[in-house]
C-alpha cells in the first residue's frame, strides 16, 4: 500500500472516530435531561441544539439545563459565548463537542 493510499484510509478512520465520539458524548450529556415541553428524551441536532424524539421542540440545552456556577444565574448565548445573565460571568457548555454556536439573533 502506498503512502497517500494509507493516509486518506487514516484520514476516513479518524473521521469515523470523531462522528462516534460525538454521538457517544452527546448521548452522556443529554442522559438524565427530558424535553421542557412533554419530558420526551432528547437527541442533538446540531452543535448547541438539541431536538425531542416524541413532540419535535428544539432547544438549546446550554441555556435550558446549565446555570452558572458562581451564582447559579440562568446563561444567554452573546456570539459566541455563554454567559450568566445575572453575573456576567463567562460559561463553557458542557453541551458542545468540539463546535462553535453562534446567536443568530444578535447579528440582527
């Protein structure tokens, strides 16, 4: 086998890992949550959505299930950024893989 063969073979291998890394992790971190609306299980959508199985509603579960842990305040999503609407303190989410999530509604 030559080089270039064996590394986009590599390449495709790593990728696979990744995609069932992701699954795998947003599985964990989603365990435990139900839908706000009809307490349906939840799934990932996208990075920073996640979707109900049973009625469909979509939700950031950032925003939904995290608090902030200096204050336990409730977080808004400024660009690109978590943060606690009560502090002001700076929050990484624990539902992002390895994704960036942006506001839509603050580029308006």
């Amino acid at each position: 086998m030559n080089i270039i063969a064996f590394a986009c073979e590599m390449e495709l291998t790593v990728e696979a890992f990744i995609q069932k890394a992701r699954r795998f992790f947003y599985s964990v971190m989603l365990m435990g949550y139900a839908c706000p609306k009809c307490k349906g299980s939840l799934t990932m959508a996208a990075e920073g959505k996640c979707k109900c199985k049973a009625c469909s509603y979509e939700l950031d579960p950032t925003i939904e299930f995290q608090r902030c842990p200096e204050c336990g305040g409730k977080l808004i999503l400024l660009i690109r950024k978590y943060h606690c609407q009560h502090c002001a303190t700076e929050i990484q989410s624990r539902f992002l893989f390895d994704g960036l999530v942006f506001n839509p509604e603050y580029f308006k």
